[in-house]
C-alpha cells in the first residue's frame, strides 16, 4: 500500500468518527437508559441512541458541530514513514471537510476569518509522541466546542493533591450542567509541565470505555471520580438523573515537586473517535 491509499484510509477513519460512535459507546448509552429512573433522563438517551442509529445508518455526521479534528500519534522509532504521513494530514482534512462533509470550524482567533476547510495555522492540531516499536497509531478526535468550553486546567499545590483536584473537578461539573451535553467522558491528565498533563488528558479520551488503567491505583481513581460525579445528579443533558458520566480515563506522568497541575478534556456523550494502525510495509487497519 502506497502514501497515498495510505491518507485515504486516514480520510475513511475521520468519517467513521464523524458518522459513528465506536460500539462501546452506544453499549454504555444503552445500559445507561436502561438504569435510568426518571423518564425525562431516559427519553434523553432514548432520543441520542435514535440519533446514534439515523446517523450511521444515512451516513451523516452525528453532530451539526462536526468538531476540530485532532490527530493524536504514537510513533515507533523505528517506523519510517512517520514525517510523510504527518505531511499529508492538512490534505487529508482539507477532502475530509469537503466529501463528508464537516463544517468548516477553524476561525482566526481576532478576525474571525475562516478558510472554510478546517485548516489554519498549526491546523490541523497533530500532536505526535515516540514509543518503541515499528507501527504509527494515529488516534482521529473529532471534538466539538461545546465541551472544549468546559475542558479545565487547575495548578493546584501540593498539599492540596488528588484531594483538593476531586473537590474542584465535581464543582466544575456540577456548574457546568448540561452546557457540555452529558453523559460525559473525562479524561484526566496528572503532572508537570501543565502543557504534557493537558496533552495527556485529550490522548486519554482515545481509551475505550470501560478500558481501565493498567495500574491498580490510577484504576481505582478513575473509578472513585466517576461516582463522584455519577452522585451529582446533573444527568443526561443536564436535566437530571443518574448517568453525568459514562467514563472516567486518567493518564500521568511525573510532577516538579513545587507543582500539582492536572487537566481536565471534557467528551460529550458523542465520543467521536477512530484510530488508524499503520504498519511499517504501509498496510493499514482502521479500527473503532
């Protein structure tokens, strides 16, 4: 397989995650009506799942805010195609916004100005960390403005550590109701410096549902803030009910010992995701 069929796989993937959420989601959608009490937070869900079904069955997008669309790579070392594939995504973006289509969401910052492609300066975002190994693994995040607005960064002390996080983040969505349409994902990322905890919070959202951390005691966190905020009572759309997340995925590195910043990405209940894995002979697999 050549670079170019390669990009058109990538294309394929920004459709997948634009017209259909991953299986894992609509599941965790299903269940959550089901365990609803309250008939506005059931008729809520019962009217996404009929969303969810329309869109992937007329191939449309699922969301009239077809979001940024944001790559988020693991390279090997050893895979040798990393920069030419990094080259070709603004191309890529550019056909994807014009034959999906998505509407065109990159406006300069003072001006207002829109190029109509969903491109700009340092778009589209692409942020690329290394690993071992041979393959690239591009995780494809479609994200809307509406829970982007409610996404937090605290830098906090740390005498007031994990603790004093869990305090903030259940007042931030509690204030926050039904502005970022939950059922939410949150994705968490802990340590220095604040611009790695942000990074590692959004690659956090690419983890499917109900995927834990590998790690007993960061498991154990994301499972302590997901009741947290499930006892809010916020609910589906911010009217109330039991299901104010669906997820909760923690992502860490080290910290200075002077610092405690922690990030929060906030996911609407559309967690719009695909991954594309890339092998170093260019065979690819797209994968939801």
């Amino acid at each position: 397989m050549d670079l170019d069929k390669t990009a058109a796989r990538i294309e394929e993937a920004i459709m997948k995650a634009s017209v259909m959420i991953p299986k894992d989601v609509e599941d965790a959608l299903a269940r959550a009506a089901k365990r609803e009490e309250s008939e506005i937070a059931r008729s809520q869900l019962q009217a996404v799942l009929e969303d969810v079904t329309v869109a992937r069955d007329e191939r449309r997008p699922i969301c009239q805010d077809t979001g940024i669309v944001s790559f988020y790579i693991t390279a090997g070392y050893d895979f040798p195609h990393t920069a030419e594939i990094v080259r070709r995504l603004e191309k890529v973006v550019v056909t994807a916004t014009k034959e999906i289509p998505l509407r065109p969401n990159t406006t300069h910052p003072l001006t207002g100005a829109n190029p109509g492609n969903n491109t700009g300066p340092n778009m589209p975002m692409t942020d690329v960390m290394f690993t071992e190994g041979d393959r690239l693994v591009i995780d494809v995040l479609p994200k809307g403005g509406g829970s982007e607005n409610q996404s937090f960064l605290w830098m906090l002390t740390p005498a007031e550590g994990i603790k004093g996080f869990r305090k903030r983040l259940v007042d931030h969505i509690q204030k926050a109701s039904g502005k970022p349409c939950p059922p939410l994902v949150l994705g968490i990322g802990l340590g220095s410096p604040s611009d790695l905890a942000l990074r590692l919070a959004k690659r956090a959202l690419a983890r499917p549902l109900g995927q834990h951390h590998k790690e007993k005691q960061i498991a154990e966190l994301e499972a302590a803030i997901l009741h947290d905020v499930n006892g809010l009572g916020v609910g589906p759309m911010g009217l109330g009910g039991k299901t104010t997340a669906l997820d909760v995925h923690v992502e860490y590195t080290y910290r200075h010992p002077a610092s405690y910043p922690v990030a929060l990405a906030v996911q609407c209940w559309a967690d719009r995701r695909a991954r594309v894995v890339v092998n170093k002979n260019l065979d690819v697999t797209v994968e939801q």
